[in-house]
C-alpha cells in the first residue's frame, strides 16, 4: 500500500474524546481525512466519532498497553485499511507540588506521557517501516523547555518525550518515516480547569491560553507539511525554547512568570467563565 493523497489521509488520534484531541478530529475529517479515534474512554470516545459521520471511526485504548495499540491499528487497518498518520496526543497530569505528589501519581504522569507514547511510537514505527510510509506526530509542550514549579514531573516526562522523540527521528533519517513534534502552551482543556482548581498551577495563566482548535490547526497543517518542531506561540515559543536552557536565568525568570500567573487566575476566579479565556 502506498502513500494516499494529502488530502485523503488515515490518522489515528489518541486522546481523541475530548479537549485537543477531539477537535484534531473534527478538523482532520474536515479536511478530507479519515480518523480512527481513540482514548481510554470508551463510551466517550465512540460518541465523538459518530458525532463526526462516516469517516470516523473509533477504539478504546490504555496507550501504556503493547496489547492496546497493537489492537487499535488493527481496528484502523480493518475499517481504513492502514495508518498513514499517528498522532500521539493522549496525555495527563497531577496537579501539586512535587513533595505533595505521592509515588504512583508520579508514576502515573511518567507512565502515560512518555512511556505510553513511547509505545504507540515504537508500534507505529514497526507497522509504518514495513508498508513503506508514515508520519508519527508527538503533541508535547512547551514545558518540555521551561522548568515550571507544580509541573515538576509533568515537564520531565515531556523533556524526556521531546529527547526520545528527536533521538529517534535522527535514528530512523534513512528511513521511510516523517517525524514532527508540536508544543502547545496552556490551552482551554479539562487539564486547564483541573490547574485552575489548585493554586500551585498558577503560572499556568501566565500567559494567554490558547483553544482546543488552534492547536488542533496546527497538527492537521503538519500532516500536509511535515515540520520537523512547532512551538507556540510561533515568536515568543522560540524566545522560551532558547531561555529553558539557562537554569540560573529561569530562576529569576520562572518566580515572576508565577507571581504574574496567580494574580490572573485570582482575577479569572472571579470572573464569569473562569479558565474559559
């Protein structure tokens, strides 16, 4: 089988229920494409994909099991007929300090975020090798530059996705794969209102946060352009990336982004919407 059209594509999204994922979903058939959506939420995730007609599909998946993702490209090679796009969305985190965290929450964040998405690319690139294409997409974040205070472990696993992710893309330059890498900043998800709930997340609202869609944007056009790294916003997500290599610099730099952060969200609590900005 070899390669569709770019406007005729079969994704598979995880974490496709709800939030990013779900709206990657909307726009990639919107496009033209085909979807095979999945999550851990089976019930959820079946609604999303009927909800999107015909050209949608969907399957349960724990993207921590082998079994899981070995099931979900079947179910995508059965219904499509194979996987041209893996777009490795599915992420969680514990909100809270790293001292008041307990062992499995940390566990749980390194489980899901990098090891999870490990195995999907490691399922993906075995499958996508031996049909000859293929393009493996891995939503980071920009906390994959910025040491963040209430993020200790979730930035961890995404510094750890982000090396995982470019250290193979440079293993497998010979090969037949794309590999591109998107770093969404905060953005209005259910994980925004859970940062919202605990005053240790505050500089989550530092800054502006950005919507489902726009994010959802900018890995659809990355399924027709195949940039190597996006990050957001496109000018000052740059500025960040070069910064989040001098510690002694964020320490001065992180405490003030955090003051400015729970003076908004003290006033985004009391306002109307909340989080929703």
């Amino acid at each position: 089988m070899g390669p569709r059209t770019e406007q005729n594509q079969v994704i598979l999204v995880t974490g496709a229920a709800n939030g990013i994922g779900a709206a990657i979903a909307e726009l990639a058939v919107a496009r033209g494409h085909r979807v095979m959506l999945t999550d851990v939420d089976e019930v959820a995730v079946a609604s999303r994909a009927r909800s999107l007609g015909p050209r949608a599909a969907a399957c349960v998946l724990d993207i921590r099991s082998i079994e899981g993702w070995a099931k979900a490209f079947e179910a995508a090679e059965a219904v499509f007929g194979g996987v041209d796009v893996l777009v490795n969305n599915a992420g969680i985190t514990h909100t809270g300090v790293a001292r008041d965290l307990d062992a499995q929450q940390h566990r749980d964040i390194v489980e899901v975020n990098l090891l999870g998405t490990i195995t999907g690319v490691c399922a993906a690139l075995e499958r996508m090798t031996a049909q000859g294409h293929g393009h493996i997409i891995n939503v980071c974040s920009m906390t994959s530059f910025l040491p963040l205070p209430g993020y200790a472990t979730y930035c961890a696993s995404k510094y750890g996705l982000r090396a995982f992710h470019h250290s193979l893309a440079i293993e497998e330059r010979d090969g037949p794969l794309d590999f591109t890498i998107i770093h969404p900043p905060s953005t209005r998800t259910g994980m925004l209102k859970q940062e919202m709930a605990d005053p240790s997340c505050s500089i989550s609202f530092a800054e502006k946060s950005y919507a489902p869609r726009q994010i959802a944007q900018a890995v659809i056009d990355a399924v027709a352009t195949r940039p190597v790294e996006v990050v957001f916003p496109p000018l000052a997500g740059r500025v960040q990336r070069i910064a989040g290599v001098f510690p002694r610099l964020m320490r001065r730099v992180i405490p003030i982004a955090e003051a400015r952060g729970r003076r908004q969200r003290e006033r985004l609590l009391t306002r109307p919407g909340g989080a929703g900005r």
